[in-house]
C-alpha cells in the first residue's frame, strides 16, 4: 500500500521543522510528503522549500489565499487525490509532532479497506515534551471501546482528531461542491463521509503529539475551553447551520428535536456524560436559534 502526508501550513516558522522531521524520518521510498502553504507572513515557505530542494519526495505548493484550516485540507486534499497516484494519504497539522511508530501502526490497518484510520493523541505544553498531559479524548465524553462504532450522532459531535486522520484515495472522490462556510471542520465532515460511504476504525493509542500553545487553532486546554463558554451562542448557531448542510449533502431526512435526543440517548460512542452535554447542546441551540 502507498501512502503520502499532507501538511497545510499558515504561518507555522515556530513549529514546522519539528513536525516535517518527525515525518520524514518514517516516509519510504515511495511516499511523499506535501506541504501546502496557505499564504504564510512568515518563513514557513522558505523552511518548506528549503526540504523540497533536499528531498526528492517531499513537494511544495503555495496557495494564494488562506481560508483556514477546513477549506484549506479540504482543497488541498482534492488537489492531490486529481494529481497524484496513492492509496493512503496521513493528514498533518503545522504544529504537531508525530509518534516514531505511527506510520508502522497505520500500515498494519491499509490492507483491510477501511476509509478513515484515526488513534488518539497526547497533549504537550509547546515546546515541552516532558510537560505531557493525558490523551487528548479522555473517556468522560466518548466511549474509546466503541469509537468505530459510530452512528447519526456524529452529526451533533466530533469524536476525532483531525491530526491523527489518514484516509483512502477513495473516500476523497466523494469531497466535491462543498459549501467551506457552512462546515465548522474539515475532520469533522471527512468523518461523516466515511460514515457514509466507506468504514471508519479508531486506533486506541495515542500516535501524535498535540501541540498546546497560544495560537491553536481549536486546541484543549484550559484556557480555550473557558473561552468557549464565551463562544457558546456563536457555537450552537453555528452546529445547526453545519447539522442542516449534513442532512442536505448526505440526502438525509432531518429529524426533529425529539428524535434526535434519542438518537444520542441509543448512541453506542458516546458516555453518559458525552450524552447529557449533547443533550444540553441541542436543546439550548434550537432555543436560541429556533425557526
């Protein structure tokens, strides 16, 4: 089986040489790792291209425009899936730095035509690997023993990592006319899509390091989650718009409020604290943004 790594990149200088050598140093003769730029300030190209002139299987793009982080993967992943041959394709943040063994995990899985692989991760404070925290989908909201296991209620809650995610050539041919302004982000649709039409399995180890600093994009710690409080209206309007695209672009029927309480309540991933949270999410988005 083949493989390749995307890495989008978006002002990255301070932490993309740590995450480029963690991949290189697992990439074989016939893999390739791209790094798209997404109209970075700072030396994030030029760290780039200076690996793209040593390395004849790593290649460079440069975006003129930069999105953010769902419609940049997004794009960039139809890009290389219409020009490039291979059968895997790992997902890369700027930020991370992977496990020595993540590719050697992953590939045991290639051969059994699973759409979407992910694993848990380990969180770290910056540049401080001995300040590691636990993994990052503790076992208070999501059911780790049943994460393959997914059902309608990925429509309401993420139960992945986007860093950890590493899809099939195929699943990618269904990513086509998506409205970016209506995805929240882009792990989160990519999961949905295996959902739908392919087979998902979930690695119960940990296989990358999660950066923590101040310029995450989506990040766990402390301070983060105090500021989604803040966020929380902004939030649940934007759930509904993302949970009504879903319905629309997967041609699913929309439930009403009721049904999809009990879609959660019989959710098989999901804890019961993972079920009340949802439960509150939905009840006090359809309060706030009812039609």
């Amino acid at each position: 089986m083949s493989f390749c790594c995307l890495i989008c990149v978006h002002n990255g200088e301070d932490y993309l040489l740590d995450q480029i050598e963690s991949i290189l140093r697992q990439l074989d003769d016939d893999s390739f790792l791209f790094i798209h730029d997404w109209n970075s300030s700072d030396s994030s190209e030029r760290i780039a291209s200076s690996y793209c002139s040593l390395n004849s299987n790593v290649s460079f793009k440069k975006w003129n425009t930069a999105p953010g982080p769902c419609e940049s993967f997004l794009k960039s992943l139809s890009y290389i899936r219409d020009n490039y041959s291979f059968d895997y394709i790992f997902l890369s943040d700027q930020d991370d730095i992977w496990f020595p063994n993540r590719v050697s995990v992953y590939k045991k899985l290639m051969n059994k035509d699973y759409s979407l692989i992910c694993s848990n991760a380990i969180s770290f404070n910056n540049n401080h690997l001995s300040g590691i925290h636990t993994c990052v989908n503790p076992s208070l909201f999501f059911n780790l023993k049943h994460r393959s296991k997914l059902d309608y209620s990925i429509y309401f809650s993420n139960p992945i990592i986007g860093m950890t995610l590493c899809l099939s050539k195929e699943i990618l041919f269904y990513i086509k006319d998506i409205n970016y302004k209506k995805i929240i982000m882009h792990d989160w649709f990519l999961c949905c899509l295996s959902f739908h039409y392919g087979k998902i399995f979930y690695i119960d180890q940990p296989t990358v390091y999660y950066r923590q600093h101040i310029d995450n994009y989506l990040g766990v710690t402390g301070n983060n989650l105090f500021k989604k409080f803040f966020l929380l209206p902004k939030y649940c309007k934007n759930l509904l718009v993302q949970e009504e695209y879903f319905y629309e672009y997967f041609n699913v029927r929309p439930p009403c409020l009721l049904k999809k309480i009990s879609i959660v309540l019989q959710s098989s991933f999901l804890t019961k604290y993972g079920m009340l949270t949802l439960i509150f999410l939905l009840i006090i988005s359809r309060l706030i943004y009812f039609k």
